[in-house]
C-alpha cells in the first residue's frame, strides 16, 4: 500500500476534527450560561474535554501515521 | 494556549444569552437532552468497532490482502474517534430553552442541519411530563408533552434530564406569563389614569 494514502487520511482526518470542533466551539460559545439557568447544561467547558479528547488522539495518529512512515522509508 | 482559546472562541464577550435572543427575553432554563439519549448509539459503535478490530487481526485479513495491520487498524481507530466525538458534539448542540417568553428547541448539528422551533407561552394549554420504567426513574429523566391552544399542536420532547423539575420551572415561567397577559390591559388603564370598567 502507498504510504502517502495512509497519511494523507490522517492529515484529511486531523483537518476535518479541527473544522468541527471549530464550528462547534463557534456555536457553543454564543450561550451565555449562569448557573441558575444552565444546571442540567453540557456546555462550552465540559465540552472542552471532548475536544481536548478527540484532537489530541487524531493528532498522536497523524503522528503516529508520519513515524511509521519514516520507519518504512528507512527500512 | 491563547492559540486554542481564540481558535475555539473561548472567553469571547457574548453580547446576547443565545442565538436569536429577543430584547426583553431572559433565559430561565437552557437543557441538553439526557445522557442516556447516547446509549444505543455507544453500544452500536462499541459493537462494530469490536467486530473489526476482530476481523483485522484475524488470519481471514491476511487471506483478504496485504495491507499492513496497522494501517487499517489506525484507519479503524481513527473513524471510530470521529464517530464518538462528532456524536457528542451534535449532543452538545440539541438545546431545549426556557425563556420568559417561549420554549426554544434548537436542533442543530455540527455542519449539516439548522433546525428551531419555538412554541410561545401563550400558546400553550397543558403541560404534562411523564416517567414510566425502571430506567426513567434511577436515571431521573422522561418525557414532556407540551400540549398547544388547538388540539392538533403536541410537543414531545424526550430524554429530557430532571422532567419533574424541568416541567415545574416550565409550569411557574407559564403561570407567570399568563398572569402578566391578563393583568396587562388593567395595568395599561391605569397607567393612563383610565378607572377600569366596574
């Protein structure tokens, strides 16, 4: 298999979480939540952990996806 | 870190309480769905990504083609991800509102879909809520009818976290607006110094 196929997935994969967290985050943020009002909420700072989640692990499989790569290029 | 705050819009001023925030409306309740609205689609994806990592490392793969493992194993992990996160990104962005002045059900999802409906408080006749199985009740949510002012118009809205408190801060933020609707032309009256009619 071309190797340049597998990473060009995860480059695609990784610009494609950035655009949705992007958009999310976009949206979200137009809420302004109280805590009076927003007890039962999913809001903008507990969706930061999903966020946090989902770009650092398509990150570390770009990453991941480059290393193994070098290696075959090397080898 | 500043990168990360401004690339999400963390921290940025807010100039209204949400999108399509009236002059004069005030928030007295915002909602997602319950949790438990993700369940079956957790156990689906669970189910499926046991499947392939199953096939993947099983010998039929290696019958099948010569594609390393790891490609494909990462390629799988990788779609799973965005399965769960996109989900729970979409569930982030399903609101119910309760504003002084109507109930906001925004269904939006991350790219594809723009959806709000908004049932103003006058329209509303009944409020009804409803918590039947063993699940419902540990798990504290149900299901809310709202019923309208003409017998076709019925609002369900399921999965909604705490119905009984959801539905008794609904129940208030109505009575409330019904009483100032009624009592709206006698304090107009008398605002202008006109005696209201005996």
């Amino acid at each position: 298999m071309n190797w340049w196929l597998f990473f060009g997935f995860h480059i695609l994969s990784l610009v494609f979480c950035l655009m949705a967290t992007r958009a999310t985050f976009r949206y979200l943020s137009k809420y302004r939540m109280t805590p009076q009002t927003s007890f039962l909420m999913v809001g903008l700072e507990r969706t930061q952990y999903v966020a946090l989640f989902y770009v650092g692990s398509i990150l570390i499989l770009t990453l991941l996806s480059l290393a193994v790569g070098i290696f075959h290029f090397f080898s | 870190m500043h990168f990360w705050k401004a690339f999400l819009h963390i921290g940025a001023p807010r100039k209204r309480d949400f999108p399509g925030h009236q002059p004069g409306e005030h928030v007295e309740l915002i909602t997602v769905l319950h949790w438990v609205s993700l369940v079956p689609f957790f156990f689906q994806v669970a189910i499926l990504f046991g499947l392939s990592i199953w096939f993947i490392t099983s010998d039929l793969y290696s019958e099948i083609t010569d594609v390393p493992r790891i490609f494909t194993m990462s390629i799988v992990v990788a779609l799973f991800i965005h399965a769960l996160c996109f989900r729970l990104y979409n569930y982030s962005l399903k609101v119910i509102l309760v504003t002084n002045f109507r109930v906001i059900d925004i269904r939006h999802s991350v790219f594809l879909k723009r959806e709000r409906e908004a049932i103003p408080m006058f329209n509303i006749q009944d409020l009804r809520y409803q918590q039947s199985g063993i699940f419902q009740r540990i798990f504290h949510y149900g299901t809310l009818m709202i019923l309208g002012s003409s017998t076709d118009l019925k609002y369900v809205f399921r999965y909604v976290p705490r119905v009984n408190k959801f539905h008794h801060i609904l129940a208030e933020v109505h009575q409330k607006r019904l009483r100032e609707q009624s009592s709206f032309p006698s304090a107009m009256l008398r605002e202008k110094g006109i005696p209201p009619a005996s």
